[in-house]
C-alpha cells in the first residue's frame, strides 16, 4: 500500500497502540496496522478501529498494569 502522506511503501506491522478512555490511559499491544517506513503514518483498518472500541466499550479486565513516568515541560518562550 502506498502512504498517503509521503507516497512511499507501508508495511504490515504489529505495533502498540496508545489510546485515552475516560481517563485512563490503555494501551493495546499486537495491533495490526500499516506503517510507512519513511515518515512513521499508521493506519489501522476499520475492523481494528471496530475491535479497539468494542474492547473500550465493554473495558475487560486489562492484560496488566504498567506504571509510567510523566514528566511535565515547562513552556519554551
């Protein structure tokens, strides 16, 4: 498939998707999707999209729990 943004070649990919849901964050691992090699666009198909929101929706018990550091930065003038 050819990127829509840089026209170069996409590859199929299992990646780690980030996502916010009422406040928490959730992370999806294994998630298929087409990634450009040259500029990094992820695309996920509408099934995937499906699949991610049935999970959200329905919030089963998560795999784990990871802990993440947060930093805040301070504003650039």
């Amino acid at each position: 498939m050819e990127c829509p943004v840089c026209h170069n070649m996409m590859a199929d990919k299992l990646i780690k998707h980030f996502q916010e849901w009422e406040g928490r964050n959730v992370i999806f691992e294994n998630v298929p999707a087409e990634v450009c090699s040259v500029c990094g666009e992820t695309l996920l198909t509408g099934e995937v999209v499906d699949k991610i929101n049935e999970t959200l929706w329905s919030m089963p018990k998560s795999l784990r729990k990871e802990t993440v550091d947060i930093y805040k930065l301070s504003c650039i003038t």
